[in-house]
C-alpha cells in the first residue's frame, strides 16, 4: 500500500466517520449477552463499561502500530460517549469531569494490565479477575471460556486488513 493511500486514509476527515462507526461495532460486541450469562460478567454499568474495554483493548492490539491516529480517533469517540452517557444519567458538569478522570483511570490501566499479561494465560486470567470482574466471584470454566474468547477474537483481527478496519468494518467471531 503507497504511503498516499495511507494518508488519505487516516487523514483527519475520513477517519472521524470510520471511528466512530468502529466504535459502534465494538459496543454492539460488547453487548452480547453471552458475556453477562455465559462468562459471569456483571450485567450493570461497571460491567458494560468493562467489556467495552475488553474490546478496545483487542482492537487496540491489532492496530496501535499501524494506525495510531486512528486508534486514538476510536478513544476520543469512547470518552465522548461516556461523557454523553454520564449527562443523561443526570450527571452535573464538575462531577462528570471527575468521573471522566476516573474513567480514563480505569481505562488506560486496563489496557496497561492487559497488554502486560495476554502472553500468559493464568496472569492474563488474574488480570481479568481484578479489571473486568472486580473480584466478583467467577469460575475457572468461566475465565477459560473467556479467555478463548479473548485468543480467538485478537487472532481473527489480525486477518482483518488495516483498510477495513480504517473505514470500521471491524468483525468479531463469537
């Protein structure tokens, strides 16, 4: 691919549309209901907000070497929306700013654990416990089914080509 085709591609312009209609596909990922009955996660906010990370994170993994820019695109969509989603939750102006600290808290120290850990299953599975559980109770059966999960989808996207995923057409197996 030429240098000009990946410039057009990330420019400031035609990578807004695509981030956020990749974060969108994320979010919808998340919300499949096998990750609250199947693998035990907990069916509220904190939970939702956890498994979208999850998600951010396998993307994240795939193309922070390639598509920086574009990356950091889907994270400001992300942080927009959990500004939004605080307002309408009724949420005044300074407390949002303070949740939103503690979001981005919350987020980049997922993503920080996550990249340390995914190379070993039982650290990874720890990781897991603490971030996206919370120490919530969770069986061994549901962590290795989770874990898959996590294996299968990372693999999945690196067949994916940059290109689709730029105009976000991402895909996730289940």
């Amino acid at each position: 691919m030429s240098f000009f085709l990946l410039k057009k591609i990330f420019a400031s312009d035609s990578y807004e549309a695509a981030a956020h209609d990749a974060y969108l596909i994320l979010v919808g990922q998340a919300r499949q209901e096998y990750f609250y009955t199947k693998y035990g996660v907990a069916d509220n906010l904190d939970g939702r907000f956890d498994v979208i990370v999850l998600h951010i994170f396998l993307l994240t993994a795939r193309i922070k070497n390639e598509a920086p820019e574009f990356l950091r695109s889907i994270w400001e969509v992300f942080f927009s929306d959990m500004d939004r989603s605080l307002r309408e939750m009724g949420v005044s102006d300074t407390g949002v700013g303070k949740r939103i600290k503690k979001m981005a808290q919350a987020f980049y120290g997922r993503i920080d654990a996550y990249e340390k850990t995914i190379a070993d299953t039982d650290s990874f599975k720890e990781s897991l416990k603490r971030n996206l559980y919370r120490e919530a109770p969770v069986t061994d059966e549901q962590l290795s089914e989770l874990v898959a999960y996590v294996t299968r989808n990372r693999d999945f996207l690196k067949t994916q080509t940059m290109e689709a995923i730029a105009k976000g057409e991402i895909k996730f197996c289940g």
